[in-house]
C-alpha cells in the first residue's frame, strides 16, 4: 500500500479518537469563572512531500559479438605434404632424401641373379661394396636393426643379419652375402659378413609414388612416397595386422600396418596417410607394409 495512504489513514484514525476523548476536570473555585473559549483545533498537518525518484542507469553498451571462427574444413587427402616437416630426424636426415636414381654399382645384381626358386635359404658368397643404406627397420633397443641397402640395380632387404646394430640411413656400407632367403616372394639379405660403414651423410633414394601403379617387379623394397586416403574398414592379414585400401590419386595400394600398437589412436577408415616406406610384396603384389612407425604420419 502507498505510503501516503497509510500515513493518512493514520492521521484520520488520530483526529477520530481525539473527537471521542473526554477532558479532565479542572479544580476551579466554588463561584467558577467565565468558561473558556474552546481553543481552534490545529489544521491537519501537511504530507511530507515525496522525494524525486533517483534517475534510473544508464544501461551498459551491449558488447559487440564475436566474429564466428572459420570452418576448418575437411582435411584433403590427396594434398601431399613436404616429407621434411614430417620425417622423424631421429630416424632418418630427411635433408638426404632424393629423387636423383642411383649411378653406381655395388654388386647387388649379382644379389639378384641368385635369389633361391624355393623357400630354403642358399649358400652364397658374393661381395657388395658401396651399397647405400636407404631405410631401416624398428628393432628393440641394443637389437640389430633389418636394413635396405640400393645401387643402381635395385633395393634388397636384410633380416635379422647381424652387426647393424647404429648403422644410419644414408651410410655407405660394404659386406660378403653368405645367405640368401625367399619369403613368400620376397629377397631376403639373412646371412653376411665383414659388414663395415665406408661413409655417411650420401643421398637417400626414394620414388615419387603417388597415382602411380607400382610394379614390385621393378621397384621392390625401394623407398616409395605416398599420401591419399585410407577407403576401407581394416581387416585381418596376419598376426596382429590388419589391411586397409590406400588410394593415392587413381590408384589403389594395400596399406597393412599394426593397430594394436598404435594404442587409443590406429589409423581408421578415412585417415589421410603420408607415407615414405620401402615397397612390399604380398602374393606378388605391391603392397605398402608398415613394420616402422616412422614410415608413415597421419594428418589430422
């Protein structure tokens, strides 16, 4: 209710209950004097006047809206990406990668010519010198890392061939193969000796592979270059390995690689993959086989 009104309301309430009051007797003498004249009654007393209401703030400027972010957009996975930005250093100088094919011959023909027709390893000895070491395998701290050592005749894969234990990619190296294996196809270095580092630091070969149809025929275990996307839900193909389809331009390559060791990140259907890895075979196709993560990056 309004203060006015109560204040008001008061006042009349007063004013009634002094029209009801009876005034005491005043001791007079016996003769009693003139009666008095009944004093004017007061006016009612004016209301306090109201106080200006305070000026109300002003409201504070609105702020501007912030500009909404730009849409990243989807990743293009065909869009190469500079292999220097990406190559593990600790793996490999990507400062020596080239696309220059090698000139010169170390002997790794005669490697060729006397792979075996059957699984069973033969006996051979034949010299290689001035072979460059153009990749190499994951091995377990204080283990013999498997090489890929290229001249001018091709790239050839040494597994579990002793002494390779600090030899770097882009050394010089030269050796006696004593043993020679075929896996499923596939050359195999599995015995040498006098296995010595001549020089460090030359060009690393390495094959601008992308939408193109690779032949392991003519560039088996060398160092090919490719980047698309992964169109395929990953299946099972040996062990814990699982196969994915790799499209690189127009072409498509099996991409195999270990999932359970990429922990809460494996690659997946959709990934966009970089890859510089040595080119594998599986029942006689190519086939890009990841046994070094350093082989390969994802971009996200």
């Amino acid at each position: 209710m309004n203060t006015r009104i109560l204040l008001l309301s008061g006042l009349i309430g007063l004013l009634s209950a002094a029209c009801e009051r009876v005034p005491e007797d005043k001791e007079g003498s016996d003769e009693g004097g003139t009666d008095g004249t009944d004093g004017t009654d007061g006016g009612i007393g004016g209301d306090g006047g109201d106080g200006t209401d305070g000026t109300d703030g002003t409201d504070g400027t609105d702020g501007t809206d912030g500009t909404d972010g730009t849409d990243g957009g989807s990743t293009d996975c065909q869009v190469g990406v500079d292999v220097l930005t990406w190559m593990d250093t600790d793996h490999m100088d990507a400062t020596l990668l080239t696309t220059t094919p090698y000139t010169h011959d170390a002997g790794l023909a005669a490697v060729f010519a006397a792979a075996p027709e059957g699984e069973e390893p033969v006996t051979v000895s034949i010299p290689v010198t001035g072979a460059i070491v153009v990749n190499r395998g994951y091995a377990p701290e204080g283990a013999d890392p498997d090489i890929w050592v290229q001249d001018v005749n091709g790239a050839v894969y040494s597994y579990r061939a002793p002494g390779t234990l600090g030899v770097n990619i882009g050394d010089e190296v030269s050796f006696t193969v004593t043993q020679l294996t075929s896996y499923f196809g596939e050359l195999e270095i599995t015995g040498w000796e006098d296995f010595t580092v001549v020089s460090s630091g030359n060009p690393v070969y390495y094959l601008e592979g992308y939408d193109t149809a690779l032949d392991y025929a003519t560039h088996g275990q060398q160092n090919v270059r490719l980047w698309g996307e992964l169109i395929s839900e990953p299946v099972s193909c040996g062990g814990d390995y699982s196969c994915f389809d790799l499209q690189h331009g127009g072409q498509v390559v099996p991409y195999r690689v270990n999932l359970t060791n990429l922990g809460d990140y494996p690659d997946r259907n959709g990934d966009c993959i970089q890859i510089l890895a040595p080119m594998d075979v599986f029942s006689g196709a190519p086939q890009i086989n990841i046994t070094n993560y350093d082989w390969r990056y994802v971009v996200f």
